[in-house]
C-alpha cells in the first residue's frame, strides 16, 4: 500500500525535527529552544486585568479600613497602639476626648485625626494584630497607586468605613448611648464614661483621693522582696508620645 505524497512529507518533517529536538537537547540552544516548545500546550494563564481582577485569599492584606459599630459609633478609641506597632512608621494616629454633647466612640476617646502613609507601609498586619477593639483590619482593595505620593497618604475620610444601615452619623450624644444600650465591649459594662471635674472617669472608678500612691524611687524592693499589691509600685514610664515621627 503506497502512501499518499503528503503524507510521506509530514512524517518525514516530523521525524527530522524529532531528531534535531533530540540533538540539540543536548546543547545549551536546544534546552533553550525546549522552554517554549512545553509550554505552547499548557493552559492559558493569562488574566484578563483589569476587566476581571484577579482573586486574592480570604486572608490578604490590601488596603486598611477603620470600622464602625452598628449604630455608627467608630470603633477605634484613640489609643495609637497600631502607630506604636507599626515597624515602617507609616501610621499617625491624634487622639481626642469625647464629650457629653459629642461623642465618637464608645471609649473615654476617638481618634480626631487618623493618617496612613502608604509610602512607608508594608501591608504586614501588624497594626490590626495591635488593635485592642478590632477598628483597624484590611480589605482586599488593592487598586490604591497614584501619580503623586501625596495621594498615597489617606486620611480618616478615606479610611473609615460607612454608616451601617440604622445607624447614624457621628458625633452621638450621651443620652442617645444610653438609651440605645448596646453592648460593645462583649460582656463588660457598657455605660459610657461620666464627667468628674471636667474629666473622664469610668463609672465605678476610684476617686483620685483614693487612687493608689506610687512608692517613690528609693523604697522600691528589690528583686528579692515582690510586692504583694503592684498597684503601688511605679510602673514603666511610657515612651514619649511627643517624639519625632
């Protein structure tokens, strides 16, 4: 039985590229040649960005976003503790203190003026890991580049998260805290804290003639006698909140 012309042609096409492929699999060229040829018969990776973003895991770190109560409360109470964590220095938190006629959160402050450097930032996690009332997390926004590095620099507007539906605006008053009566902290008292003189002070708290007395430095004991109450032994003293950022 004669095979047709073409068919001898293509058979002989292939077996003679068959025998260079193997030859010059030896060679530097022929491993280089090799790349393109295994990968013209694997799938197709490409995605079509930005018309359909590329999905992330549940659990990546894109853009931060400071998160509200339901009843539009912000969660966050001012403390810095995420500014103190952030290894890049990229976070800038200004604290304030609630009033009776104007209140941001649930705690004795709120944060007045909050400021995300995404220059410096790393996305590591580590100021949500910091963040006593889980105010600050991060989204899976990660479209956030800009043409100047101005623009990288967000503030709260950009940063906090919308009114839930039902929930009102801030600031809040008092009274509307406590007749609503909800319980943000899980299981702990959740009146807000009363003024005392022009101050805050949690209710139920000690008054300041009652406050605990801090030993001086020279009658503190040593490493040997442990002091049965460390209420009156001074702590550490905190770094200097007004330092050079």
């Amino acid at each position: 039985m004669e095979l047709p012309p073409v068919l001898v042609t293509t058979l002989t096409f292939v077996i003679l590229a068959l025998l260079v492929w193997v030859l010059l699999s030896r060679t530097v060229l022929g491993r280089g040649f090799s790349v393109p040829l295994r990968n013209m018969f694997r799938p197709v990776e490409t995605s079509q960005y930005p018309e359909k973003p590329r999905p992330v895991a549940p659990r990546f770190h894109g853009r931060h976003q400071l998160n509200r109560y339901a009843d539009g409360l912000e969660k966050c109470i001012g403390c810095e503790l995420c500014a103190w964590a952030c290894p890049a220095d990229a976070i800038y938190v200004q604290g304030a203190d609630n009033t009776v006629e104007a209140r941001y959160s649930p705690g004795e402050r709120y944060a007045e003026d909050y400021q995300i450097n995404y220059n410096r930032c790393i996305l590591c996690g580590l100021c949500i890991e910091a963040c006593p009332t889980r105010a600050l997390t991060m989204t899976h926004e990660y479209e956030f580049s800009a043409d100047q590095r101005s623009k990288l620099v967000y503030t709260k507007d950009q940063l906090i998260a919308g009114v839930p539906p039902g929930g009102d605006e801030t600031p809040h008053t008092d009274r509307q805290v406590k007749e609503r009566g909800l319980n943000y902290y899980g299981g702990l008292a959740v009146t807000p804290p009363t003024l005392h003189g022009g101050t805050y002070r949690p209710a139920g708290a000690a008054p300041a003639s009652r406050a605990a007395q801090v030993v001086p430095t020279g009658d503190l004991p040593t490493s040997d006698e442990q002091p049965t109450d460390p209420a009156t032994v001074g702590g550490p003293t905190r770094r200097d909140p007004g330092r050079d950022r």
